[in-house]
C-alpha cells in the first residue's frame, strides 16, 4: 500500500465546512481510484488534523493523481480547503509494510 499524510491546522469555527470539503473530494477521488482516508483531530489542540490516505499502489496514485488535479470542481474545492487553513500543509509519503486488525 502507498499512504499519504498530511498535517495542518483548521480554524475552529470551520469543522463543518472542512468535512464537507472532504467529503466532496473523495467523490472526485473514489471515480478515478480505489482509496481509504482517515481524518483524525486532535485530543489536545482542535485545530490540529491529520488525514491518512491509502492507496493501492504508487504507481496507480501517480496515474490518477495529475488526471484528478486538473479538474475545476477538485482545484475550486483546494481553494475552499485553503481558505479555511491557518498553516501550512505537510505532507509525506509512506509505504506500508503490515496491516494487523484485533477486534
């Protein structure tokens, strides 16, 4: 699995709007590839976020991603993402090498 995470910061009064936001851009992404994203908030600073994306494989997320890119509706939902920001974005790339599941 190829997994991307990303950190930043969203203004408080604008939950609402960045799940939204989310929801709207894995419709965009679930047409073009198979994914899994998680959306975690911190326990200690509520602006704090981090998204984890999985992804089948890197060459399949490097096919898609420039197709994805390049649509209005996914670049005018950037910049209501960006909007609703007060740092910047980081980002990393990962490869996952186990997967274990207790329930």
């Amino acid at each position: 699995m190829f997994v991307k995470v990303y950190q930043y910061h969203i203004q408080k009064n604008k939950v609402d709007e960045y799940l939204a936001i989310q929801e709207k851009a894995s419709e965009i992404y679930g047409r073009h590839l198979d994914f899994h994203t998680m959306c975690l908030n911190s326990k200690d600073d509520a602006t704090k976020w981090i998204e984890i994306s999985r992804y089948k494989d890197e060459n399949e997320y490097q096919k898609s991603i420039d197709m994805i890119n390049e649509q209005e509706e996914i670049q005018e939902l950037f910049k209501a993402f960006q909007s609703i920001l007060f740092s910047e974005i980081s980002e990393e790339d990962f490869i996952e090498k186990k997967e274990k599941y207790t329930f």
